[in-house]
C-alpha cells in the first residue's frame, strides 16, 4: 500500500476518543504509584504498572477503526493483527518497553497527531534487524544421526528402514579371530560336549561327517537346508540333553524355521529363515513371536552373499525385531550361512561385528561348538541383562539408594525403542517394594560416555524449582559383574575390531578386498579337505572365562555406557490425552516446564510426541503434565561440542533450522512443540488413536536437507497450509486448524523461520493454547 492511500485511510478514519480509557489508565496507575500524570512518568513507573499501561494502549489501538484497514508490517492481514502479536509478547518477561514508549508519548500529548500515533504504531510492532542465525560447523558441534527407533506412527517399509539401519548401523566389522572366545568361551562344558559330539559325526554314529556333512544340500537351496539344519539340530539337542553337564534349564531351546511366514511382533512383518527359541514345544514350523528368538539367522545359498548388502543387512533386520519385542536384551547373537560358508554375529548398541568366516564342512568341529553353544549358553551369555531379576513371579532390579538397598518392582514395559545402534531408550512402570501406590518410572538407555548423565542434569533442576519436568528418585551406572556394563568392556570384552580383516582406518573394506589382501591369522578357510585326525587339534576357542582380553583396542573406540534413571513422574504420551482441551493443555504445561528448564540453564533438544507426557489421574501425584528425556540436553554455558560421536532425536519434529546444521536454540525447542501438535493432528483420530499417512511418512527417513524443504513448504505460505491442514487434519482435530495456524504465524513470523530469539515466544504460545482450551468448537463432541 502507498503512502497516499495509507494517509487517506487515517484522515478518513479519526482517532477522535479512541484513546480516552487508555489515557484514563494512565492516570489511575499514576495516581496509584504517586506520580505526576504526564508523559515523563513513564519513566518512572515500575514494570509492573507500565505493563498494564501499555496493554490498555495496545488494546485501545486494535478498537480503532483504522486498524482494520491499514496493511500489516508483513504486507498480509491488518495492521491489528501486528498489534494482537504485540500484546501477546507483552506477556514475557524480557518485554522490551523501550519500543513502545514513543508511541506512548505520542498518544498521551495534549494535541496528539493521528499521522504521529500511527507512525510510531508501525515503529512499536516492527521486528528490530536481528543478528545473523548462527550455524555451527561440524567441528563445533555433535552431529546428528538417523537411527531406527525414530519412526512415529510409521508403516516401516522396508525399502525406507533398509537406507536408515544401514546408517544406523554403521561400518560391520567382521573377521574377528578371538570372537568365538569372547562369546563362547564361559559356557560350561561346551568343549568337552562339542568334542564327543563331533567323535560320534566321525565314527557315524550321528550326523555322519566325512569329507563334509552328510546330506548337506549340494546347491544350498535354502528349504533343503532349512530341513537339514533342522534335524541335524534335533540330533545335537537330543544328544545334549543327554550329557550329565548339561545346563538342563536351557534345554527347552528349540530351532525354529520360518523363512515364508511372518513372525508376530512386528510393525513391518519381518520373516526370518532360521534361529533358536525359547519354547521346548517349538517345531522347525511352529509359529512364534519375537520374544520367543534367542538366535536369529539367515541363509543365502550363493556363498557371495557373505557381504553388508545381503545377508549382514538380513540378518540386522531380525537382531532389530528381537531387541525391540525384548525388553531385557543387551546384545543379540545370531549367524549367516551363505553356501556352506558360516559367521557368528553380535548386534548390540554400537553396531554389529562377527567371527572369521569359516566352512561349515570343512570345519565341523568348529559348527557343532557354535551351534552346541547357541544351546547351552546363560540367559546373560545370550545378551539378557542379570540386573532385572525374576522371582515369586515378579520381575525387580535392585538399587543403593540413601545409603541402604531397595527393591523396585517392574510392573510393565511403557516403551521400548525399536533399534539396534543408538541409545535404545526403555522405560518400565514401576513401585517400590511394598509401596504399589507409589509410581515411579526405570528408564534405561545407552549412552555416550562423553554425554552429561542425564541423572546429574535431573538432580541439578530438582535443586533450581524447575516445574513440569520428569522428578528425580535415583540414577546409576548400571553394574554388571561388578563393572560398570558398556559396549567396550563388558559386551565385546575388548575385542578389537581394528584387527577385523575388512578395518581400515575405521571404515571397512569391500569384503573382496578384505579377503585378498587383509592379512589372515588363525585357522585358514581353505578349500583344502581337512583329515579326520582333527578330533586332536584344538578347538576354535580355547576354555577361558569371560574376563577381558588383555589386549585392549585403541582408544576413541565407539562407546555406549548403560545408565539407569528413576523417576517420581508417571504419565503418559501427550497424544493419548482424553480430549483436544487436555492436550492442549498438556501442550501448555509441557512448555512452561520447557522455559523453566531453560532459565536454569539447560536446553532440551529432543521435544518430540514421546518426550511430553500428561497425567489425568487424580489419584496420580505426578505433574498434570511434563517433559522427560534429558539425554540430549546440554547446559546453556557449554561451548562445544561434547566429543559424543552423535545424537539423535525424532526428525518428524525437528526444527528446520536445526535440520540446516543451525546451532541449537530454545526457539528451536519452541518450533518443536509446534511440529508435536501438527502430527498429531494428522496422525491421530482420537485419543491414540493412530494412523500412517502415506505423504508425511517419508519425513520419518528422508535426508536432512529434504526434510527442512519439505517442512518450510508446508508452513511458508498460510494458503498452503491451511490447505494441508484441511485435507490432512483427522476429523478429530479439524477443529484446531485456525489455532494451529495461528501458533504458524508466531513461530513463523512473514512465513519464515524465525530470525532472532524471541522469549516472550513462551508466553504467547501458551496464550493462543489456553484461548484454544475456551473455543467451542474445540469444546465440543466432534
């Protein structure tokens, strides 16, 4: 609009007495305060009382009919719209009066210019020119990561959670020499078992072995196989079964073939060819879930498939779908068989490593030990964590706490994050031993050991009064044989995977390469037909206990340390809320406890729909909502970086600056709690209520870059939002559309991401929540 016009409308459209209740405020607060009513009082009047000048000012200034006619600062809407944004900043603490007291001035002079007044309105709702936004490089900050356990309200085709566990995953190591040691080598009498087993093979008497395994397909088509394995299983069970060392109480371990039927627990409905369960009824078809699978594996009939594109990858897939369906598992260990060429694996929260290859008929002592000790080996030998105990038909952990040890009662699983690598966050409802009408909640997870523990950062806001964040009961680096447990040390037990024959400076080699030019030690994979004296040679591993190797791995090897926290708040996820009122105002609750966290100095950096919980039942003492999940919160004060290799958060909800490689900002929390709302208003029909929707599902796996297009296009024009917005809302949450919107234009100010930090965003998204709460359609029973 030009200035003529502009000049045209305000001559057209006098002030007159618009004005008359804001300068009749004026003068009762300066009556109040004792100070003289003219315009130099302003100066003198405490924040307080000038707040409540400059509301009736700002209030009185929207009532003028001009307010309606003149454009917006941004070119789009009035210019009441720009006041109505102003009041609502009014409400934050950091308000800066200075901005608005010339046109306070002006409206309260004894001959007021109406020209005046409207210019220094337009001066008052103006954003002042910010500071560049400061995007950090990669040396200064962590970097972020994909990972699996991501994917809310997600179909999980496979085509999309291939690309993120392959990143998730990282370099596969594999070719370790003293692997079978590590994971073998404590299971009791299994040396002594495999060797008689295999002397039987030998003499005939059991599957017969000679130049090979009898009855081993010779084309490896994979149901011959599956078949052969099997009953050569059945033979190795039954004859261990028999032995007077047998560990009878893991006798009920049965091998379990389903490569063409899903198994149940699964998003995805994942298949897997073979593996080991729990169920001593099993048969090679009976059908099972994946709590049942202690093993997985995978067979390929090409030999070739020996490679991360293949049969890793495979295999990873099902280690995820057991890690996931149990709850108590540290580790999985599983195998490949790819012709006759066999590898032991381990998946755990770094990533996934695995044996020397080796022919399964040229070394048939060396499969009846692997697979005897699939069989035979403990519950922690297997990757189960000895810490959650179950006796008396109840499951509990034990704790120090105040100097005297306590027992807390595991009541159900709340969350389990669907990964291998990463932090692999668990969190279990809870009650301390004799006292089920206290609810607490055990979380645990795996962390980088360089990261602040999130029990410190717990027990530093208990101190400060934070509100509406998870309350600290104890926290703990989880113990296990008297060690603090983490990938390194207690999982792999020093296994140095620069000696894997595909390592190289730290990533791997082609597994061509690896096997041409790696150097080889240890027993050879040969073609070369073995003789049957090999009864006398040694075994793979020797017998040795599962202390730690004595030669450990170079340091800056990638770590996770397993860490336990307790808390007093028990709730549950936001978009479970009972109504579109109690969600919004969880929403409210969760981000004022957000701005108290951050005045005390620590940013969370992980607003997601998982991490805002609310509370509906009065019988609970915990917060009527707040936020959990500190692991990725850092303090304010902090330089740099942490020297984490990582973090990851759900990228549905991050911030497009952050997405950008901006530093992290509570603005971008704040953008956050705004995605958080969006989701849920297209993915959920009700109370959780869930739903995927094919054109928001590739947020869960595109690239960064991609991602932050696709977000800015959704909120950068408010056509096009609200056009997404009414196609896409579920009926439920239809009725929030004009109030999500207008949260975009405060987290969006002209249609943009923000340009500089704003706190009295806090308050004025509380606001537009809280009058949300009083809409009647929100209210009603749509």
């Amino acid at each position: 609009m030009d200035e003529l016009l502009r000049s045209e409308i305000i001559q057209g459209n006098p002030i007159g007495d618009g004005l008359d209740a804001f300068r009749a405020c004026f003068i009762a607060v300066c009556d109040s305060a004792g100070a003289t009513c003219t315009p130099a009082a302003i100066e003198q009047l405490e924040h307080q009382d000038l707040r409540k000048v400059v509301l009736s000012c700002l209030r009185a200034a929207q009532n003028l009919p001009a307010a309606d006619l003149l454009p917006a600062t941004t070119g789009r809407g009035s210019l009441r719209s720009d006041l109505l944004r102003l009041e609502l900043s009014l409400l934050s603490d950091d308000f800066d009066f200075d901005r608005i007291k010339p046109l306070l001035t002006s409206a309260l002079a004894n001959h007021p210019d109406d020209s005046s007044i409207w210019h220094q309105v337009y001066s008052a709702v103006v954003e002042p020119t910010p500071p560049p936004r400061l995007i950090v490089s990669s040396l200064q900050q962590t970097p972020w990561l994909r990972n699996t356990s991501s994917f809310p309200n997600s179909s999980e085709h496979r085509k999309y959670v291939d690309d993120v566990l392959k990143e998730e995953l990282g370099p596969m190591y594999v070719g370790l020499r003293n692997f079978h040691d590590t994971y073998f080598g404590g299971v009791v009498s299994l040396e002594t078992a495999s060797k008689a087993f295999f002397n039987q093979c030998l003499e005939g008497s059991g599957p017969k072995f000679e130049d090979g395994w009898e009855g081993w397909p010779k084309d490896a088509n994979q149901d011959e196989v599956l078949s052969w394995f099997a009953g050569f299983i059945e033979k190795l069970t039954a004859f261990a079964d028999g032995q007077q060392s047998s560990p009878t109480r893991r006798c009920g371990r049965r091998p379990l073939a389903k490569p063409n039927e899903p198994i149940h627990g699964s998003v995805g409905r994942r298949k897997m060819d073979i593996g080991f369960m729990n169920d001593a009824q099993a048969q090679k078809d009976s059908r099972c879930h994946w709590s049942q699978v202690l093993v997985a594996g995978e067979l390929k009939s090409n030999p070739s498939a020996d490679k991360a594109s293949e049969a890793w990858l495979d295999l990873g897939r099902y280690a995820r779908e057991v890690l996931a369906a149990q709850d108590s598992r540290r580790f999985v260990l599983g195998f490949t068989i790819c012709g006759s060429l066999m590898r032991v694996w381990a998946f755990d929260r770094v990533g996934g490593i695995a044996s020397e290859q080796f022919d399964i008929n040229k070394d048939g002592r060396r499969f009846v030990f692997t697979v005897l000790g699939f069989l035979w080996m403990s519950e922690e030998e297997l990757g189960f964590d000895p810490t959650i105990v179950t006796a008396n038909h109840e499951r509990f952990i034990e704790i120090e706490r105040n100097g005297s040890r306590e027992r807390v009662i595991i009541d159900e699983v709340m969350l389990r994050a669907r990964c291998i690598a990463g932090r692999a966050t668990t969190c279990w409802k809870a009650h301390p031993e004799g006292h089920p009408e206290m609810v607490l909640v055990i979380k645990d997870s795996w962390q980088y050991p360089e990261r602040d523990e999130e029990g410190d950062l717990l027990s530093e806001v208990a101190d400060k009064g934070v509100i509406n964040v998870a309350r600290h009961y104890h926290h703990e680096t989880v113990q296990i044989r008297e060690t603090d447990d983490d990938v390194q040390k207690n999982v792999r037990r020093w296994l140095d995977i620069t000696a894997a024959t595909n390592y190289r400076l730290g990533r791997p080699l082609p597994l061509s390469d690896a096997l041409t030019h790696a150097p080889r030690k240890g027993r050879s994979s040969s073609s070369r037909k073995r003789p049957s004296s090999q009864t006398d040679s040694p075994l793979p591993p020797g017998k040795r206990s599962c202390s730690v190797s004595p030669t450990k791995p170079a340091s800056g090897m990638p770590n996770r340390v397993h860490r336990r926290v307790i808390l007093r708040d028990y709730g549950k996820p936001i978009y479970k809320a009972s109504s579109r009122s109690a969600l919004l105002a969880a929403l409210a609750g969760c981000v004022e406890g957000h701005e108290t966290l951050h005045k005390a100095g620590i940013l969370h950096r992980d607003v997601s729909i998982n991490n805002l919980m609310i509370n509906e039942d009065a019988d609970n003492a915990s917060w009527p909502s707040f936020l959990i999940d500190l692991d990725l919160a850092i303090r304010t004060e902090r330089g740099g970086a942490s020297g984490a290799k990582g973090k990851t958060g759900t990228r549905a909800f991050m911030a497009i600056g952050a997405l950008l490689g901006e530093q992290h900002s509570f603005m971008h929390d704040l953008e956050s709690f705004f995605w958080v709302l969006f989701w849920i208003c297209i993915r959920y029909n009700g109370p959780d209520k869930g739903r995927a929707v094919r054109e928001f599902d590739k947020w869960n796996y595109v690239e960064m870059k991609e991602l932050a297009k696709l977000k800015l296009g959704t909120v950068a024009k408010e056509e096009i939002f609200m056009e997404t917005a009414t196609d896409h809302f579920t009926l439920y949450y239809k009725p929030l559309i004009p109030w999500v919107n207008r949260l975009r234009r405060q987290v969006f100010p002209m249609d943009k991401p923000w340009e500089r930090e704003d706190p009295g965003l806090y308050s004025v998204f509380r606001a537009i929540l809280l009058d949300a709460q009083q809409d009647p359609k929100v209210l009603g029973n749509v």
